[in-house]
C-alpha cells in the first residue's frame, strides 16, 4: 500500500513552487532594503530551549510540540523561530558588535495542531527580527515591512491590530484582577486553564475551547492597567505608526500565543480566509534573552505564515506572474542531428538561455506536440541535409515563421528575440 503523506503535511508541487519563489524573492528583497539581514538556524533544538522561551504553560509547549529524546537528550522540532534566533544571536555573542541587530529569515516550523485550512502541523513562516533596543521605532519599523510587505503582494482586506501587554510590573496586578474576575467561573474552566489560573492566567484569554472563550468574555483588558513607562512606550509606538501613515486599531483582546512578550503586540489579520485569519503576528520581548541565561537584550518581532499569506492572496485574486516559457525547444531528425542538437542545447544553456528537447524518443511530429505544450518562443529543427550545411531551421512559434540560421549564429538570434 502507498504510504501518503502524514496528516496535516502539504506538498508544494511545482505548479504551486513559483508562487513560493516569488513570495520568498519579494520578502528577502524588502527585508533588506529595511536593512535586515537573513539568519538561518536548525530545525531542530533542544527541548528546554521552547519550555523556558516560549513558556511552559502555552498551547505550543503544553500540546504541540514534536519532541524525542536521543542520545539522552530531548530534542524539538522548531515550533516558532523567534527563540531559535535568540539563542544564536547570545551564543555567537552577536551582541558584542554594533547594535541594533536586524534579522529575517525564512523557517519551516512544527506544531501538533488539529488540521485545518491555514492551519498546518508542517508550516512555515517569514520573520525578522530587531535586537539590542527598547525604543519603539523598532516596533514600528517592524510592524512597516509586515505592512509594506503583506500591501507589495497585493492584499488588500487585512487589518493591523495593536495592544500592549504590559511588562512583569504591571502585569502582576492585572493578572490578580483577571484571577478575581475568573474566579467564579473557575469550575467551569477546562482542566489546562485550572492549571493556568494560578500560574499564568493570561494564557485561559488565548485557550482555543470555546467554552473558555465564551467565560472569557467581559475580562479586564491590560491597556487598563499598563504602568507610566509601558502607557508611554504605547503612545510612542501609536505616534511613529501615524507618522508613517500606517492605519491601525487598538484591539486590547491580543495577547498572543507565546509567553515571551512584553509591551506591543499586533497581528495583521484578514477577513477573507475565514478563522485562521491571522496572517502575521508579532511584538516585543524584552526577557526572552535573559530567560534564555543569555545576558538583558531587548527584542521585537513577527512571524508571518506563508501559507496564510498564499490563500489570502488566492482569496484576494491576486495573479502571480508565472515562469516563462522556454526561449526555444531543439528538435531533431535522425542520430547525427540528435548529438548535433545535443551539443547545441549545452551550449545555449551554458550561455544562460532557457532551452528544452525532447528525451524521450518522439518522431518529429511528437517532439513538435511536445514543443507546444512547453509554449516555447521559438523552435529550432536539426535535420541531416541542414546539418551538412552547418545550418539550423528556427520557427517563431508566435508568427509561425521559419527562417535558416548558421549553427553559429543560433544564439544571437536567440538573444535577440527575448
Ligand atoms: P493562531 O492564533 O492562528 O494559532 P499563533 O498565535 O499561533 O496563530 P504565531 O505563533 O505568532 O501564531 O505564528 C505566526 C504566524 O504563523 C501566524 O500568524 C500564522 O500566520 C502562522 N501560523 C501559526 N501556526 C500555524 C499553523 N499551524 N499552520 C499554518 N500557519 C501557522
Ligand atoms: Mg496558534
């Protein structure tokens, strides 16, 4: 029996791969006119690097995580990238040069989730990061390329939502009046939320139940309870944004999946792709580092989910220019022509053109049907008389044109018509 692919797995096929090219393409040049530069690291870490990074009272670490032990030691495919980049930047002790430090990069992620549209157990996401400052034109800089980047490819319906979630000072007084707030609804909470109420009641706001949703509704919002420094830090963020003319709205429902955050939280989210709306998501993580034993590093960031942004723009209409076809198609009559086009269509490859013939030992009549489902520009026929001659017959496969060309010659005539 075949075995398939495992659940919650999508294969890009190569009808689909130019779209990633050209997602990818765009992002990596957007990135680095921002001046971010791209960072790559493993797919896998060790577990404790998520447990104490992402938190252990989240879905992510509580639920979805891929891990096993070899060799004693328990390892973990890479849930999110935000951590893993972290870790990179204190062990290289990349702090030790010019700050801030701007990355990006492009990640396969891992989460035992329950299969859905926009929602994979093998994603992967976009993400940049900016190290070494706590001042909010970092933020804004990073909300801008999510902006800048999500607007270049061509959606339109998606919504920037803004939030802070605080820091650990104020946080501790908004946790006591959401805990006096759910605690009478404490029975009712599901049994990972009972667990939560003690040690991290922000988390029952994010649990995906829906029951736990509904006995969240009518919570206090943090907003209401962010110390001098955190309310300023918000209104900072709010002014740079405004003077970049990125519109906003201040939902103060975010909290995000990941307890690492600190301050700003934002999520770009679209209406067209149903509940798994949110395409990008991101903020501030001023601890993460110092949770991490590396030293006080503040961070801002975002992760955007490729596939996400791919049915958004399937939703959204957008066309992406597909490849183009090959500039000529070589078919042959006889052995002698078939080595002659052979050689030539090396050479034409070596000196940069897109040339395609047939391997499969068609007649001529199946290597032209062939040529025509490539959709060539042009097609160059090779038979025995011409060969002799050292000439080639060229057909324009848009006039239907036909003209003789010395062998020689194929490549300026070639390189003229692109
Ligand atoms: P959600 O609320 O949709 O579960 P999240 O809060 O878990 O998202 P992050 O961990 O911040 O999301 O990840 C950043 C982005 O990665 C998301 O905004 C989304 O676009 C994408 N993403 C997250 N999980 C998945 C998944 N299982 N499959 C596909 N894309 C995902
Ligand atoms: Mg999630």
């Amino acid at each position: 029996m075949l075995t398939n692919a495992p659940k919650g797995t999508k294969d890009v096929l190569p009808k689909e791969a130019y779209k990633w090219h050209y997602v990818e393409n765009a992002f990596a040049r957007l990135c680095e006119r921002y001046g971010f530069e791209e960072i790559r690291t493993p797919v896998f870490e060790h577990t404790e690097l998520f447990q104490r990074g992402v938190g252990d009272t989240t879905d992510i670490v509580q639920k979805e995580m891929y891990t096993w032990e070899q060799a004693k030691r328990s390892l973990t495919l890479r849930p999110e990238g935000t951590s893993p980049v972290v870790r990179a930047f204190v062990e290289h002790k990349l702090y030790a040069g010019v700050q801030p430090s701007k990355y990006y990069y492009n990640i396969p992620c891992f989460r035992y989730e329950k299969p859905q549209s926009g929602r994979l157990r093998a994603f992967h996401q976009f993400g940049v990061e900016i190290f070494g400052t706590n001042d909010m034109m970092a933020d804004a800089e990073v909300i801008a390329i999510g902006h800048d980047f999500i607007k270049e490819m061509g959606i339109d319906d998606v919504e920037l939502n803004i939030n802070s979630i605080g820091c650990p000072d104020c946080r501790d007084k908004y946790r006591d009046a959401l805990r006096e707030f759910l605690k009478p609804k404490y029975d009712l909470l599901c049994d990972t939320c009972k667990d939560r109420y003690e040690r991290n009641p922000m988390r029952i706001l994010d649990c995906k139940s829906p029951e736990d949703q509904e006995l969240v509704k009518g919570a206090p919002h943090m907003l209401d309870y962010l110390c001098d420094e955190c309310r300023d830090a918000f209104e900072d963020l709010k002014e740079n944004l405004t003077a970049m003319g990125i519109e906003y709205v201040v939902d103060p429902g975010i909290v995000r999946g990941l307890d690492y955050y600190t301050k700003t939280a934002f999520e770009f989210v679209s209406k067209k792709i149903g509940a798994q709306g949110t395409v990008c998501g991101g903020g501030r993580y001023d601890h993460l580092s110092e949770e991490l034993g590396g030293p006080p590093i503040p961070g801002v960031g975002f992760g955007l989910g490729i596939e996400r942004l791919l049915l958004t723009m399937e939703a959204g209409g957008v066309e992406i220019p597909a490849p183009e076809g090959a500039d000529a198609f070589i078919a042959f009559v006889g052995d002698r022509a078939k080595l002659a086009g052979l050689k030539l269509c090396r050479e034409l490859r070596l000196k940069g053109l897109k040339v395609e013939m047939d391997d499969m030992a068609r007649n001529i009549k199946g290597q032209f049907k062939y040529a025509d489902r490539l959709s060539v520009r042009n097609t160059i026929i090779i038979g025995e008389d011409e060969l002799a001659e050292g000439k080639v017959s060229i057909k324009d496969m848009e006039s239907g044109q036909q003209t003789q060309v010395d062998m020689d010659k194929v490549f300026d005539r070639l390189k003229g018509d692109r």
